[in-house]
C-alpha cells in the first residue's frame, strides 16, 4: 500500500513511512560484503513498495543503498532518500566535502533531505550554527531539496534559527511509546517542523509490552503494526528497520486500521520520560566514528 505523505514547512513531500537503515551492516564498516548485503536488504524494501530510505554518513552504508537504487529501475522522482552529516563533518568546509561525497557513494544528482545528525554541542566549540549555516546553503545549486536536523533539543532548535532565521525541514528525534520525548516534540512542532522518530519501535523493547500485546491481539495486528500506527496517528515519519522480508512487508500494512482514542491515550500513558530513553543524550553525545576521523 502507497504511503501517505507529509507537506513539510518548506513545500516538499515525505512518504510518511520509510525503511531505515540504522546497523545495516551492524559494524558500519563500508567493506565490499557489508556493501553488498545492504543492496540486498535495501533493494528487498524497494521491491515490497518503499520509496523513502533513511540512510547516514554514519552508517558506512551509502554505498550499498546507491546501489540498491540504482539496481532496482525506479524512476529518481518516485524515490525520497535522505542522508545525514556525520559528526566528523561539522566545519562548513567538511559539509560541503562530505555532502559531495555522500552524492558520489549514493550514485545520485541530488539528496531530497539532508540533516545534521547530532548537535554535539560539547565539539567544535559548540557551534552547531555554522554548521547549520553551511547546510543550508547547499541548497543553493539544486542539489540539495530539503534540509533539516536530528536530535536537536528545544534549545539548539532555538539558538539555530535565532541565529539563521532558517526553519528546519524536520527533526529526527528518539520517539516510541517508553520515550515520547515530549519537550523536543513540542518545540518542534511550536516551529512548525516535521518529527520524524527514530526507532520507532524502541530498538525492538517495546515489543514485548504487554499493554500493546493486548490491543495488538484485539486488532488481529502484530504489536509492531499497533506501534507504528500509534507513530502515524501522531503524524510522525517513521521508517523501522529490518532485515527480514515478512517483517518488511507487515509494516508497510498499517493503513488500513485506526486505533481509537481509548487506545492511543492507552499507549501514550505506557511514557516513562527520560528513564524510557534508549538512545544517547544528544546534549552530551560527542561519538566520532574512527573511520571519519
């Protein structure tokens, strides 16, 4: 089933569900074989009808997904790939370079989202507003149509677009059901910014929860399904990751249930605040692969 897409604040379109590609391969290094399987496994979602791929400098998978893209004969305007700078990237310099080479590795003329991974404002002086600067100015020559960030807090939302008067396109931020990360959701949707949440399934933890089990099992859905849906209905992006093609194909089927009310205030009460976080804390985070040092 067609994903429905999100208008963003600056006119493009989303598909408002996407494939991720977090830990594929697990040890993110570009060898030939880690290569190879991600054109695999990407090329597997492209197949099932995904056309938005989540991808990162980080990841050590552009390669593979550029691959994928180029071997599965869909049209370039029917696709939406997004990739983001790493943290060895921040000078303007680096993310002019490094955007360049992410193009190269991805085979492509041109990205239709890329974001500042994290704001690591504890390196490069803490100033994640140039870096922000030289971003958006990629735009500038096309090859570039939206920009945005990931793990920004509300105050480096602030402080960016203070400084700037650039509105991110999103903001790619930890979301699911043990970690609704209510603050920096709320600050960016106050500056109208799409969410987009990552592992949206809390790196497979909230699927044992037996609350979900149990909608899950009333809606003859998996629990995966149930999560996801409760993500759309919040109108977040989500793209779940998995390497398995059943699992592919049963989280594309979620358009055509709706949880009621009852159900969703039922999984929004299973927050646990920052106790439910998994992921690092991006006003600490400072992780520099060694690769891209």
């Amino acid at each position: 089933m067609t994903s429905p897409t999100i208008t963003l604040n600056d006119g493009t379109t989303i598909p408002q569900l996407g494939f991720g590609t977090l830990n594929i391969p697990p040890d993110r290094t570009p060898s030939r074989g880690n290569t190879e399987k991600t054109a695999e496994i990407v090329g597997t979602a492209l197949r099932l009808g995904y056309r938005h791929i989540d991808s990162a400098q980080m990841y050590g998978n552009e390669q593979g997904v550029g691959e994928a893209i180029a071997a599965s004969g869909i049209l370039r305007e029917q696709l939406f790939i997004t990739s983001k700078l790493g943290n060895g990237n921040h000078r303007p310099e680096d993310v002019r370079r490094s955007f360049d080479e992410s193009l190269g590795k991805l085979g492509l003329d041109y990205l239709d989202l890329f974001l500042i991974h994290w704001p690591v404002p504890t390196l490069y002086d803490g100033d994640y507003v140039s870096t922000w600067r030289a971003m958006t100015e990629l735009r500038e020559d096309g090859r570039l149509r939206s920009v945005g960030v990931s793990n920004f807090q509300p105050e480096h939302l602030e402080q960016i677009i203070a400084a700037t008067g650039v509105v991110p396109a999103v903001n790619q931020i930890e979301v699911h059901p043990y970690f609704r990360n209510d603050a920096a959701r709320a600050a960016t949707r106050r500056h109208g910014i799409a969410i987009e949440a990552w592992s949206p399934l809390g790196q497979g933890h909230v699927l044992e929860d037996a609350t979900i089990a149990d909608i899950a099992a009333d809606r003859d859905k998996t629990v995966a399904q149930v999560i996801l849906r409760w993500h759309i209905q919040h109108d977040h992006i989500v793209f779940p990751k998995s390497m398995h093609r059943e699992r592919m194909k049963e989280n594309l089927a979620i358009f055509g249930f709706e949880l009621t009310s009852d159900e969703m205030a039922t999984i929004d009460g299973l927050d646990r605040g920052q106790e439910g976080r998994i992921g690092p804390n991006p006003d600490h985070f400072d992780w520099i692969p060694e690769q891209t040092r």
